[in-house]
C-alpha cells in the first residue's frame, strides 16, 4: 500500500513540469508549430504531441493559448522571454 507521504509526492510530480516540457512552452508561446519544435528541440514531431497532451492535462487547459496564459499566471514563463517569431 503506498502511504500518503507517497501520493503527495506524486501528486507534486504530476503538477510541475519537466525541463524538456518547459522548453517545448517557451517555444510553443514564442508562436512556433509542432514541426518547428520538433527541428528546434532535435525530436520527432509526435515526440512534441506527447509533451503538449501532458502538459494540456497538467494545466488543465484544451488549447495551446490557455497553456501559455496558464504557464504566465503561474510564473513559469514571463512576457520578457517571448521572442514572437
């Protein structure tokens, strides 16, 4: 049975985000598409998909502009840092 000091612990995990993700939102809130991404970050564009759906699920959010209003609300991304393209 995993104790409740466990389960915080993987709540806390599924609320933040992992580096690779973080950079996949810098560049999705600096307007680039998933392909862009994909050459950017040396990954497969279903690769980008994958982090976007997590990320959609973490945030709560259905579109790539709710993510990017949500990762600005919460700090993770600040207007200075977007380079629109």
């Amino acid at each position: 049975m995993i104790d409740d000091a466990a389960v915080d612990v993987i709540d806390d995990a599924a609320d933040h985000l992992t580096s690779r993700e973080e950079q996949v939102l810098r560049l999705v809130a600096d307007g680039l598409y998933n392909k862009e991404i994909a050459r950017a970050l040396v990954i497969s564009e279903h690769t980008v998909k994958n982090h976007l759906t997590r990320m959609f699920v973490v945030a709560g959010v259905h579109s790539r502009l709710s993510l990017v209003i949500w990762a600005l609300q919460r700090g993770q991304i600040n207007l200075e840092e977007i380079e629109l393209g």
